[in-house]
C-alpha cells in the first residue's frame, strides 16, 4: 500500500476549518448554474479568479462535510478498475472471501495478466442489491415478530 492509498483522520484544527468552510461554500452554491466563480490567494496575497464547474464545487462541499465531522475522505472515479485489496476493503470482508466471490460469479471482474480488477460500479451494483436484500430480510423479521406479538 503506498503513502497515497493511506487514510488518516483529520486533525481538531482541520475539522473546524472543513465545518466552516463547508458552511460558507454552502451558502453561496448556486446549483442552478454550470459553474461559478472562486477566488484564490497565493501566499504572497495574490488573487487568482477562477470558474469552476457547479458539480465539482458540491462534491467539495460533501468532503468539507465529511472532513468536519471528522471522517477520512477517499474519491474513487466511477470507472475506476480496483485489485481485489481494494474491493475487499470497500465491502468490508477479507481479500480471499472476495476472489471466492469473484471465482464464483457473485461480482463481475476481469484478469490484467494474472491479477483479477473489480470495476468499481460493479462493486457499487454488487453492494446495492446485498444490502437491498439485507433490508427486506430485516424488514421481513420486524413482519413476523410484530405478527407474534400478543400486543399487536
């Protein structure tokens, strides 16, 4: 795992300013828009004027939220391809359950070589209709147990 793929929490000090800054941003995001209009200073006091695109300027706005409560922040493009570590770390199970699931047919993957690469909206499709069954399992539970309920 290199330096970059590593998460550290934010600091005391780097959460109140990703709270405030999030805060501030919130107020003048006009969602309407293509894009809009920053302001940057360079250390020396210069301003740099910039557009940046609405969407870009929201997804900054969600890592401020998520800075400021503090929590570590990783982006992962849709399209990006992941070694079997990393699908495993975002499902939360072990690497070698994961190429069982892989081998099985459960996630769609491919071979670079001889390393399998999980697409990451395979991965997210996978985890959305795990945990769409694990809530109609849960619902299904709180069904039959409000239908033995003497009191219901």
């Amino acid at each position: 795992m290199t330096t970059k793929d590593k998460l550290t929490l934010p600091t005391a000090e780097e959460i109140a300013i990703a709270q405030e800054c999030s805060r501030e941003i919130s107020a003048f995001l006009e969602t309407g828009s293509e894009s809009q209009q920053i302001d940057i200073s360079s250390k020396d006091g210069e301003k740099h004027a910039l557009s940046i695109p609405t969407r870009a300027l929201s997804l900054l706005v969600d890592i401020l939220a998520q800075l400021g409560q503090g929590n570590a922040v990783k982006i992962i493009p849709i399209h990006a391809e992941l070694t079997t570590q990393q699908a495993a770390d975002i499902l939360n199970v072990s690497r070698p359950y994961l190429v069982r699931m892989l081998d099985e047919g459960e996630i769609p993957h491919h071979k670079v070589g001889r390393h399998r690469r999980v697409r990451y909206q395979d991965l997210m499709d996978y985890k959305a209709a795990i945990d769409g069954k694990r809530l109609s399992a849960l619902d299904e539970l709180s069904a039959l147990s409000q239908m033995n309920d003497p009191e219901y």
